[in-house]
C-alpha cells in the first residue's frame, strides 16, 4: 500500500516517475466529492475566497473555501527524508462586516487536514479548526489620511519576497500584526510590527513575539510613467524563545538582529513589456558575529499572441548572498529571507529558498480556452559560495560541502501544469522533475525529486 510507503518508505531508494496506474488513482482520490484546492496558477498568494454572501445591505460579506490536493513526492529532500503521498484538505468559513465607512471587522477560521500521512502529521500540513485571521482596520477605504490596522491577518508586502503569505501550503502562514499609516495623493508611509504565528497542534495558535519584524514600508505608485516604486527599512529580532539557537544569554548573543534596506520598482516598458527589479542590503548581528548579505531579483515579462490565444513569457534573475568562511564565527553573509512567500519563486516543487544562491527562471503560460492555461516552467541554481550550505523554501539548511570542494551547480527543474476554472470550481494537475548537479551528487544522496499533483477547489 502507498500509505504503508508514506509512512515507512525511503525516498533514497527511489527516482522514478509516477506510473499511469497511479496518476489515475490520485485523479480518483481528489474528485471522490472533495471540491479541492484553491490556488491562482501563478501567485497563490493572491488569491482570495470569493462573496458568499452579501448582506445587511452591503456590510457583512462571508466566504468559503474549500479545497483539495493529493501530492506523490520522491526524493524529498534530495533523498534524505521519506517519500511523500499526502491527501491534503483545507477548509475556510470568513467573514467581513463594516458597520459604518471608517471601521472594518474581518475573520476567518481554517480547519487543515492530511488524513493519509497517519497519527504523525506535522504542524506544516494540519491544523484543526483555528482562528487564522481576525483584525480590524480604521478608515479602510479612504484614498488619504491616517489608517491603522491591528490583529492576526495574511499579509504580502510587495511582491512577497520577504514577508509574505504563500498560499499552496496547506495552511499558509498567517501574522499577528499593528500598522499604522497615512496616505498622501502620491505616496503610502506605513509603520509594522509583524509577529508570525506559530502554528499549535490541539492548541490555540499563536505568536512567539520573541520572532518578529518591525519597521517601515513605504509605496509611491506612479513615480514616473506608472512605474511603482517600494522602499523599506525593516528590523528582525529574534530570540531563543522565538527560535534562535545561538549564542549565550549571559553575554547577549542569544539573539538574531538583522536590518534590511530595500528597495522594489515595477512598471511598463515598451512594446507591452513589464518589468520588477528588487534589491536589499543586511546588516546587523547573528548571535555573537557580524551580519552583511545582499540579494538581488530582476524580472521581464511580455505578451504574445499566438493563433489568437495569449501567450506571456517571462524571465527573471535571482541572487542572495551566502557566507564566504563558516569557519570565521566573527562575520556572516547569508542573507535573511525573514518571512518570504517563496511558492513557484525558485520551482514550483519549491526546493529552495533565498539564501545563497544564484537562480535564473522561466515561465511561459500559453491559454489554450479562456479558462484553461498550460504552464512550463524552468529554473537553473547555483550556490553563491560553495563553502556555505544549500537552504530550502523556509530557509533551514539542507546540507553543506564541509570541504567546499563539491561544486557550486545545484541543478535544474523542469515543471508543466495545467488549469482550468469553471464557475466557482478550479482543478488542475501538474509534474515537475529535478535534475541533480554536482553539489547534490556530491554533497547528498543525491536522489531526482519529482512531484505530482492533481487539485480541485471550490469557492463561493
């Protein structure tokens, strides 16, 4: 049995593709009167449960989401953990009411489960009925002034790249947050504090405050030809309560202090074209030593027309900085990915994560019906330094060369996936293969992840 191989298999006695056989049965798992998963093709974190219902003549809107995916993942980690085949199921009831024009009240409730991973499901895939937001926001609608926000909420600043919700996840992270703000005809200056929730299996959720980022994010949204321009100033703190392990507390180094400066631009070009570019400066203290990373995004995109149907291309460029010598305990150069959203950002397996690491990646999207969009995506990595480790999507460490000599090639991934939406259903499938360079054939067991899904979901 599959669940018996869930449970006990090892994934580094395994490459293989997934056979027809299988790909039926999982087709079947899904679609036994489970309205799966709902997930926007590209940016998840986007997406949004649609109006269930509408009343009180405008004031109380609800929502609902329900959603399914079944997963056969090989390889996990490059063969260093057990392969993967979970039937996840997520449910969410929300709900909106604005009493008067200048105060909202917002809630949700979801409920996550993965019946076929057995007594043993991490708190990364299930979490039974659980307040997941539950904020109010002053003057939510007005285009100037001051505005404040307070509460647990989903969030995605800019693009999510460092503090974000990546919805693909069964749960998706979500933040106890403040804001405080004002809007000027040209510009938004917000203040954050920006705790994440620590997700308690059979408990309440909530924050460890000991793990939070607090700062400045400020947007000016037509800068010169509607081009959009973010800069931020953002601390994260982190203690050993809150998660960090290094250090001692009798001299103060039991604690992470990193800032970072940034910057983020996104706008049009010619010819249809569009562009992001995003760059951020670290500095701080990691413990005992001194902290200085970078990273780097660049993007393109375009779209086509081919026999009358759309097709968009895009490419993009990312780098994040790693630690030139381990060794040296004095400086660190990883660069902090703090809270980033990182679903389809370096694969749509999501591997890896921001952190030491060069990343160039392509997708192009071709709609074949007005509802129905192929997908092929493609990513190339390297390790920034070959003596620093290689992290995945939530940034731990996966492995390390400890001599430095096993290459910097990380290697490819080729992904395809298919969508389509009718009504209020969405279903899909997808496929993506990874194909090993050097430092994983020399620094792990070096085992191929492949990944294969099938979804549905269904919103009102």
């Amino acid at each position: 049995m599959r669940l018996a191989k869930a449970l006990g298999g090892n994934a580094l006695k395994r490459e293989r593709c997934v056979s027809v056989p299988r790909m039926i049965r999982m087709l079947v798992v899904v679609s036994l009167g489970l309205p799966g998963m709902h997930a926007q093709w590209w940016d998840p974190g986007a997406s949004r449960p649609g109006l269930f219902s509408n009343a009180a003549e405008g004031k109380l809107k609800i929502n609902f989401e329900f959603r399914t995916r079944y997963e056969d993942r090989t390889g996990v980690t490059f063969g260093k953990d057990p392969e993967q085949n979970p039937l996840l199921i997520r449910t969410r009831l929300g709900m909106s009411f604005q009493p008067v024009a200048w105060i909202r009240f917002s809630g949700m409730v979801q409920d996550a489960r993965a019946p076929l991973w057995g007594p043993n499901a991490p708190s990364t895939v299930r979490d039974h009925a659980d307040l997941h937001e539950g904020y109010f926001k002053l003057f939510p609608d007005q285009k100037q002034g001051f505005r404040l926000a307070a509460g647990r909420q989903m969030l995605n600043y800019g693009e999510g790249r460092l503090i974000g919700t990546p919805q693909w996840g069964n749960l998706s992270r979500t933040y106890d947050q403040a804001l405080v703000g004002y809007l000027l005809p040209f510009g938004q200056f917000d203040f954050l504090l920006v705790s994440p929730v620590k997700i308690r299996i059979a408990e309440f959720n909530r924050p460890v405050l000991g793990d939070r980022v607090w700062g400045s994010y400020n947007s000016f949204p037509d800068v010169f030809r509607k081009t959009l321009v973010d800069v931020y100033a953002l601390r994260h703190d982190q203690n050993r309560p809150g998660g960090f392990t290094g250090g001692n507390t009798k001299d103060r180094t039991d604690r992470l202090t990193v800032n970072t400066f940034g910057f983020r631009m996104a706008g049009p070009l010619a010819l249809g074209a569009r562009f992001s570019v995003e760059g951020a400066l670290q500095n701080g203290k990691v413990g005992p030593a001194q902290h200085r990373g970078a990273a780097w995004f660049s993007g393109f995109s375009r779209r086509w027309t081919i026999a009358g149907k759309p097709f968009d291309l895009s490419g993009e460029y990312k780098y994040a900085s790693g630690t030139a010598n381990p060794k040296d305990t004095s400086h660190v150069g990883t660069f902090d990915q703090l809270y980033a959203a990182n679903h389809d950002r370096f694969g749509h397996e999501d591997l890896l994560g921001w952190r030491n690491l060069h990343n160039i990646r392509s997708l192009a999207t071709f709609e074949v019906l007005k509802n129905l969009s192929l997908n092929a995506m493609y990513n190339n990595y390297w390790l920034a330094s070959a003596h620093d480790g290689l992290y995945n999507s939530s940034g731990k460490s996966i492995v390390r060369s400890a001599t430095g000599l096993d290459g910097r090639h990380v290697g490819q991934e080729a992904d395809v996936f298919v969508t389509y939406k009718f009504s209020q259903y969405t279903v899909g499938s997808g496929y993506g293969h990874f194909f090993t360079g050097k430092f994983i054939e020399r620094a792990t067991p070096h085992a191929s992840p492949n990944y294969v899904y099938v979804f549905q979901t269904f919103t009102l």
